[in-house]
C-alpha cells in the first residue's frame, strides 16, 4: 500500500502531538495534588483514578509512536523513489533537446 505525501505528513504530525499530549497529560496527572490520582495527599497510594489514567495515556503513547513511525517511513519510502523519477526526467529532457535533434543545426 502506498500512501500519499499529505498522508504521510498528517500521521507523522498526529504521532508528534499524541506524544506531546500524552507525556504532558502524565507529567500532570504525576503532580496532582487534588487527591484524584493518589491517596493521603502528595504521592500517597495510587487510586483507580491514576491507573485507568495511566494506562490510556500509555496505550494512547504507543499508538501515537505507532502512527507516527509509520508516517515517517512512509515519508521516506515517497522520497526515495521520488528521486530516481526526478533524475530520470532530467536525463529525459537533455536527450530530446530540439537544437541537438535538428538534422542541419
């Protein structure tokens, strides 16, 4: 399967802000002081709270790298043979020159 340019570019994008927002969903859910995530105040016992959390924001971290490897290998696989067709067309051109063709030039 082979994806497009805009493809590729919007998963590697979406993998870059999953990342962001995950680790810094869990950097504060770490920091809670409110007593959502940890029991008896500053870093107590983890609550149910803290481990469903942690768990979507892991699951969701992995996907986000998930997607984003994706969308940079497909970003090279699209460089890569885009460019041969370049080189190629390049070569295309110098060998249909019209003044070299002309027969009397």
């Amino acid at each position: 399967m082979r994806l497009s340019r805009r493809a590729s570019w919007f998963l590697t994008a979406f993998g870059v802000w999953s990342v962001w927002i995950w680790v810094t969903f869990f950097k504060n859910l770490w920091a809670d002081h409110e007593g959502l995530a940890f029991t008896g105040g500053d870093h107590g016992r983890p609550t149910a709270y803290f481990w469903i959390h942690a768990a979507l924001a892991l699951s969701s971290l992995l996907l986000g790298l998930v997607v984003g490897s994706l969308g940079v290998r497909s970003l090279r696989s699209v460089r890569r043979t885009a460019e041969p067709a370049r080189e190629g067309t390049d070569l295309a051109r110098e060998a249909v020159d019209p003044a070299e063709a002309a027969p009397g030039a």
